[in-house]
C-alpha cells in the first residue's frame, strides 16, 4: 500500500478557471521584471542612505561575461563567488523591494549597488570565519526567481530584521519564467551538491551553527542537500544546521522519503505552512494533484502525528497577511512572522526547534518561548 503520511489538507481539483486566474495574478506581479541594469554600481555622493547592506553571494550560475557580476541562466561547474554593498533608500517600507522606475537607478529612492566585488570560496570563508558570534544566515530562493531579484530581496529581508549574522545568498539559476517550472525543478536539483559544499564549508569556517532559510523550491533543494550531507556520512554538519523553510514546494511523500534518509536532525526542522497558498496548489496541478508541504493543514491531527514521527516542527502562518494574491510570500514581512512568533499562546510552544525567522528575538535553542501561530510540537 502506498504510504501517505501527510493527510491531503485540501482539495487537489482546482477548476481551470481558478487555475487561470492564480497564473494571472502572479503574471500581473512580475510585469516589468528588473533587469541586470539594477546591479550596476552607483555613486552616494553626499546622500546618506537609511543603511548599507554587505551581502554575499555563491551561485551555481555561470557569469554573463567574464569579469562581471552579472548571472544569467547557464549553470556552472564550480560556483561563482561575490560581494555586494547595497544601499537601502529612506523611503524604505517593510517587505518591499523599491525598484528603480527609470532606466537609471537612483539610490535616493530605489535599492542600488553601491560596491561589488568578484571573490573566491577561500574569501567567503575567510570573512565568515572573521566574522561576529552570530551564525551566517544562507538564503535559498525559489522558482521564477532571476539573480538581482533574489539578492534585493535578500537585503529587503536583512534590512527589515534585527539579524547579525553574514547574509548568504545561495542562488541557483532559475530561469525566472512561469513555463519554466520543469526546467527550474531540474536546475535546482543540479544545485544541491554545491549548496551541500556550501553548508559543510560555512560549518568548518564558522566552528559553529549555520542558519539556512529556503523559500518554495529552494527547500526543495535545501532538504536535497541535507539529504546529500546524510549519504556522505556528514553528521557533523547536519548537527549543526537550523533550517526554516517557508512555503517548501516538495511533493509530501518525496518529503518522507527524504526525511527517511535524513534522520531526525538535531534542531528539528521548522516549517511554514499555509493551506490557502494558491501558488503551489498551481504546483499541485502541475505535479498531477501531489499535495505540497508548504500547504499542509496543520490542524489536521494526521499531520500532527506525521511531525511528530519524522521530529520537524510545523508553524500554520496562514492568519497572517499576504504580500500579494499568491498567499505564497508572507515571509516578506519579516516582523509580521517574528511577531507571530514570539506573542503569547496558550496552546502550544516551540521549544528547541531553533527558529530564527530573520530576528534576533526568535533565536533560541534550549530556552521555549510560545507561539501565537499554530504550532505542532514534536518529540
């Protein structure tokens, strides 16, 4: 009999119509995607800007030219390196990313370069290992997602947070095109080696905890990697990750294939879930009515019971407010989800799942603090 662990929590038959209109929403939100313009340096002069970021990034995308900053959609054999200074205007509001409205950036409005720099992996290393007590954080995007939009959002998320950690982005390349799913799927898969590198690298660099936060297909990739880690006997690095994962799109049963392999990790895995995410029950019609993780009814005491057993920890975050239609971005909104994890609740608590949702507040490893979304236990 075929095991289903994970309850279907809602209706895989979508209508053609509804189908439609979730595709055309999220077509109307990438009208006038930036281009690789947006990643060209600028000059401050005597503006100040609200704050400047320092990101790093590490992408299995092959540079456009040589010697430039700039990533297309070919993959690499060897991941590429570098450095970023981004400026983050005054004008400023959470959970967005302001996008030049001009051919020219202007950093008085708009998210600019201010600096970039080529590096290597022994220069990554070198400065987390320089770096503050705080864990690197490694961000892993999604699908239909293109290099400057998944670094801007990754400074939109630093900027909005309290973290002091290295912010990492791990961007794989992603074709940034809603036909591309398939394709996308096969080049994330391609990446898990290289971000299994990188988690074992940022490890030994850091001599400590490593922070990974993956969206929608990138935890598809990120529990690929931890998957990768457990087959090369890596038990060392595994101990020493603390993985959240929000909107994971992964079909439910690749996922307890996977975790089979995995092994209860020993900071349980967090998961932010919504039943009424409309981008992956698209992902659920695409995968023949799969039921996807990120989309599990975390009221459904089947789902309790399949936590509990595979020891992750599953946070329900669908009472709070959507960045756009989707319901698929909620965790733009940075203190909206810190918040809601860190208010009082009466029902249950996190305990040790070590979450850190980009606020210093929520990080914790041994002292509980409670939840005001719906969270499932395990032990």
């Amino acid at each position: 009999m075929k095991r289903r662990p994970f309850d279907r929590s809602f209706s895989r038959r979508v209508s053609l119509g509804a189908l439609c209109l979730i595709v055309g929403q999220v077509l109307t939100a990438c009208a006038g995607r930036p281009g690789p313009e947006t990643l060209s340096s600028v000059t401050l002069t005597d503006f100040q800007p609200k704050q400047v970021e320092t990101l790093y990034s590490v992408t299995t995308r092959d540079r456009t030219e040589p010697g430039k900053n700039v990533f297309g959609i070919e993959k690499t054999l060897q991941p590429n390196y570098a450095r970023f200074d981004i400026s983050i205007p005054p004008n400023h509001k959470p959970a967005n990313i302001e996008w030049p409205k001009r051919k020219t950036v202007d950093p008085r409005t708009d998210f600019a370069v201010l600096s970039q720099k080529m590096l290597g992996r022994a220069d990554l290393l070198q400065a987390v290992g320089a770096a503050n007590a705080a864990p690197p954080i490694v961000f892993v995007h999604g699908y239909n997602y293109n290099f400057q939009e998944s670094l801007y959002r990754l400074a939109q998320l630093k900027t909005d947070s309290s973290i002091d950690g290295i912010p990492i982005l791990f961007s794989w390349p992603s074709h940034a095109a809603l036909p591309a799913y398939v394709a996308d799927k096969e080049a994330a898969t391609y990446s898990r080696d290289a971000l299994a590198g990188l988690m074992a690298d940022l490890v030994t660099a850091r001599k400590g905890e490593v922070d990974i936060f993956a969206h929608s297909m990138g935890g598809w990739l990120t529990v690929e990697a931890l998957r990768q880690l457990k087959l090369q006997g890596r038990t060392d690095v595994l101990d020493r990750l603390r993985v959240i994962m929000a909107a994971p799109d992964i079909d439910e049963d690749v996922f307890t294939a996977q975790l089979d392999v995995i092994g209860r990790m020993k900071i349980p895995i967090l998961l932010l879930v919504a039943a009424d995410d409309r981008a992956l029950q698209v992902s659920s019609i695409l995968g023949a009515g799969s039921q996807r993780v990120g989309a599990l009814d975390a009221r459904n005491p089947a789902v309790a019971a399949a936590a509990k057993k595979a020891g992750v920890t599953i946070v329900d975050i669908s009472s709070l407010e959507s960045a756009d239609a989707t319901n698929h971005n909620r965790f733009f909104d940075v203190s909206q989800i810190a918040g809601a994890l860190s208010q009082p609740a009466a029902s249950a608590t996190l305990g040790d799942a070590g979450a850190f949702v980009f606020d210093a507040a929520a990080r914790t490893i041994s002292s509980p603090f409670s939840l005001a979304a719906t969270v499932l236990r395990q032990r």
